[in-house]
C-alpha cells in the first residue's frame, strides 16, 4: 500500500487580531486571522499598503504581541510570552532578511555572518568555520574579507541571508528582500531561496508587493483589510535553472 506523507504544522494562529491606539484613534490591523503553515513549504504573502501583511509578518517573526488570538510556533504558544521569551524564540527559530539589508557597514561578511552565533555564545573558531561554510553555500566564498560597500547590492542581500541562517533557524523570513535590488540580483536572491527551501527544507515566507516575486513561491496568501482575501497555490511558479 502506498504511504501518504501527513504535512507537519510550523506555523499555526487562529483569529488573530492586532489593534494600534485606543478609542475614536483605534486602528484595527488584522481583524482574525487564521493560518496554517506548514514545514518545508515557500510562501509570498501579499497585499497593498495597509492591508495588514506587515503587522502580520511581525507577530510570524514574533517582533510584537497580538491583541488577541493564538499563535503555535513549532506547536509552543507564543503570543503570550515575554519580550525576553520572544528573543530567544527568534534566536533559535527565526532568521530574518531585510529591504535594507542591514549590514554592519565597519566588518566585513564573515564578520557580519558571525555576529548572532557571537549573541548565541558559539565559540570563536566553531562560528568561523560555520560562516564560512554558510557563505560557501550562498556563493560568497571568494568576498568574505569584503566589506559591505565592496559588495553589490544583490552579494550584500547574500550576506544578510547567510547572516539569517547562522543559527540553523528553520524558519526563514524575508520582507520585501529584492525592493532595493535590479532584476537580475533578483532573480539571483529568489532563486537561493528557492535552493534553500527544496534542497535544505527551510521553510520560508517572503512579503512582497510584486506578482513576479510571488511566482518564485509555492503557495501565495494575499491581505486586504486585515483579513486574508486569497490563499491559493501558485499556477506560474518559476522554476530555478
């Protein structure tokens, strides 16, 4: 008999809601949202400006508390938990990739690859060897003496995602990664992702404004309102060379 492999949940929240301010000024961000997200799937999250999916990205990466609702992160509740708590959540489970790429301009790749395996406590020569071996991997391994002003755009945004994977986070987010970026650096970022995702199982959630970005993911879930609108597989995805 043929064996069915059952999805294992990474990420489940249910009636989610995020509210800025009190009174009149109140601003409701999400108005109950319910997800699941499983491990090992590519996902773009999607939505005009306002629309709730960056308020929704920083409860996922546990950078804010929900107003209310239940979120599961790896089956452990965290919208209850304490800022510290959340710290160490995001150091053992989430890796982060920013618009802004947000380098330390004064060290260089290795360095800044190295620096949340230095928060995390790793000794010295272990976080050599594993940045190294993590900027092999993204295509750096002739620039990790480099600073990031000796990098293009597209090499500095391989750094911040080799930065993002330094922890072995299974998890790995990215908000809008390729805005600062030219076509061709973009493609070459969405295509690691896709790498890292089908050969390394990382799931990964990309927020993005641009349809061409969301066809590199596997499933795209569009914001409007504060609420999920669309969920749907994607029927153009692109495929890496």
């Amino acid at each position: 008999m043929k064996s069915t492999a059952v999805k294992e949940a990474l990420i489940e929240v249910q009636d989610l809601t995020k509210v800025y301010g009190e009174g009149p000024a109140a601003v409701e961000a999400l108005k109950g949202v319910s997800l699941t997200i499983y491990k090992g799937e590519f996902v773009a999250i999607m939505g005009p400006s306002g629309s709730g999916k960056s308020t929704f990205m920083h409860l996922l990466g546990c950078l804010d508390h929900p107003t209310s609702g239940s979120y599961l992160l790896s089956g452990q509740e965290v919208s209850g938990l304490s800022r510290d708590q959340l710290a160490m959540v995001r150091g053992r489970q989430i890796g982060f990739v920013f618009q802004s790429f947000n380098l330390l301009s004064r060290t260089s790749a290795l360095e800044n690859v190295e620096l949340p395996m230095l928060y995390a406590g790793v000794a010295r020569a272990a976080r050599d060897e594993r940045a190294q071996s993590i900027l092999e991997k993204v295509g750096l391994a002739e620039r990790m003496g480099h600073r990031p002003n000796e990098l293009s755009g597209g090499q500095q945004q391989r750094v911040a995602i080799a930065r993002a994977l330094a922890n072995d986070a299974p998890l790995l987010m990215a908000d809008e990664p390729t805005g600062n970026l030219d076509s061709a650096s973009s493609v070459e970022i969405m295509t690691l992702f896709q790498h890292l995702n089908q050969d390394n199982g990382i799931t990964v959630i990309v927020v993005t404004h641009a349809d061409d970005i969301a066809a590199w993911c596997s499933r795209i879930v569009t914001f409007r309102d504060g609420l999920i609108v669309d969920d749907r597989a994607s029927k153009t995805r692109k495929a890496r060379a």
